[in-house]
C-alpha cells in the first residue's frame, strides 16, 4: 500500500533559513508527531505539503499521487487544523457548517452536528464568544466532518484543558483505527504525542534529525547520568548528545541495553520525548 504521505528532499529558502531536503514517510493507519523548536521548520514543511507556499525542491505525494494530479479529490481527502482560528468570528458553528457544506461534497451535516455535541459547542453563539479552547475544538470538528483520511495538525491540542486534551486524542486515536486513517500532528505537547503517535519526526534548524518510532526512542534510547571520571569513560561512538549540568552529565545513547551492560556503574534512564528534544538541541555532539 502506499503510504498516506511521502515527502522526498522538501527544500524550501528563505533569508536567513533553508528548509534543507527534508524527508520522511507517513504510513496508513498511524498518527506522526513533528516535533522541534520554534523555527525549526514544523510550519513550513506543512505549509509546503499543503501547497501553501511553492517549494524549491522535492516532491510530495498523497497515497502515492501528486496534489496537482487530482486537486480537488485530495483536498477532500484532507482535514487541517491549524494554530489559530481560521473562520471569521462573527460566524456561529451552524454558518460554518453551511459554509463548509457548500465547500465540501463528502460534508456529513449528523457527523459535524455529533462533533459539536460532543465538543459542547453551542452551534448558534458567535465565535468571538468562545475561549480559545473551544475555537480549536470548533476547528477539528470541521476538519474530521468531511471524512477525510488524512489529518494535518498545526498545535491543535494547544488551548485546551488536560481533560479535553485527553478527549481529543482519544478522537484522533478513533480516527485512524481502521488503518487507512492517518494524522501528521505537529505539537509543543510531547506527552500528548507520547499517549497517540507511532512515529516521532524531529526537524531542528531545517533538517530531519531523525524520524523512527516513539517506542524506539522511548524503549531503546536511553539518557546515561553520570561524574567527570565515568564520562572520560564512554566511547564516543556511543554517545548522540551530550549535555553537562552543575556536577552531573546527561549522555543519549541509541542502544541503553547495550549502555547498561557496557558501563555497569552509570545509571541508565528511559528518555521521555522532551528528554531527547532537549539534548539535540542544547546538548553537544561528539567532535
């Protein structure tokens, strides 16, 4: 089966910033996270796949075709929730929804109607009335009231309180279950992305610097803590980043089984996502 998005040496420039042959691979049937800093070049990869700006390079393809190749069927085909309410606010969720209708042919008025009971979204109160949280809800309800098959989110859980988040990831957990669904979530919230995804794609200053499977990273990385004499010990060739704090060094290794039977007297941690992040970004590499 093809996969639901395949993107190959996505190269975007700008002054100052290069989106830099950006690639990775969406499977069907499984939610990514697109995690990295700010400017790292989440936004503009997803900008690019939605052919919001015009790539320098690379190619992007949907289940194996071209966005020109059938424009119209794939943007029917795509749901995307972006950072930030994208209706005007003088509209109530009842004027989208007849909006949306008229935009999409796979519009589900009872699916749209479910979403806002579901999401307590009174339907006929001007969005300019509405938390932040509740605008993002309005949001992914319009977005998954076209049956798409694809999700792209831009921060979407941002906003909301932990037990709507929860609600939400159980929504888009719903979503890809009969495996031909699948979500690219870009999002600062990686314990949200440690409950839902399968794949973790990390992107820092415009370039991929991994994209594998959470359990990968979270069951075989692992973050050795350890003094000065038991660093000078490590091989280089083990260590993927390190960082020194006060007294104590943090050192991520690809393989923490081999780590532990390795250096027997350094404590050998699980990472959490944020761990990793962190480490790539304000650690060191070996030189």
């Amino acid at each position: 089966m093809e996969p639901a998005l395949q993107i190959t040496n996505l190269t975007k420039e700008y002054p100052g910033f290069k989106l830099d042959h950006v690639s990775f691979t969406l499977p069907r049937g499984t939610i990514m996270g697109l995690i990295g800093e700010n400017g790292a070049g989440k936004s503009t990869t997803i900008n690019a796949v939605l052919d919001l700006i015009k790539r320098d390079d690379g190619s992007i393809t949907y289940w194996g075709k071209e966005l020109s190749q059938d424009p119209r069927q794939l943007k029917e085909d795509i749901g995307v929730v972006f950072d930030g309410i994208n209706f005007y606010e003088t509209l109530t969720p009842a004027k989208v929804g007849k909006i949306s209708a008229a935009a999409y042919r796979q519009w589900d008025p009872a699916v749209y109607k479910s979403y806002l009971e579901k999401f307590q979204l009174p339907s006929d109160k001007e969005i300019k009335t509405f938390s932040k949280g509740m605008k993002m809800k309005l949001c992914i309800a319009n977005a998954l009231s076209h049956d798409p098959k694809l999700l792209i989110l831009d921060e979407a859980t941002s906003g909301l309180d932990p037990v709507m988040r929860d609600d939400i990831l159980d929504v888009f957990l719903d979503f890809i279950q009969d495996e031909n669904h699948s979500i690219l979530m870009s999002s600062h919230i990686t314990t949200d992305l440690e409950k839902v995804a399968d794949y973790i794609t990390f992107i820092h200053e415009g370039k991929i610097i991994f994209s594998r499977t959470k359990d990968e990273l979270i069951y075989n990385y692992g973050i050795m803590r350890c003094g000065k004499d038991d660093f000078s010990r490590i091989d280089p060739g083990d260590i993927l980043a390190y960082r020194k704090e006060d007294y104590q060094w943090n050192v991520l290794v690809a393989d923490r089984e081999k780590a532990m039977s390795r250096y027997r007297s350094i404590v050998v941690d699980h990472p959490t996502i944020d761990d990793i992040l962190l480490l790539y970004v304000k650690g060191e590499a070996v030189k």
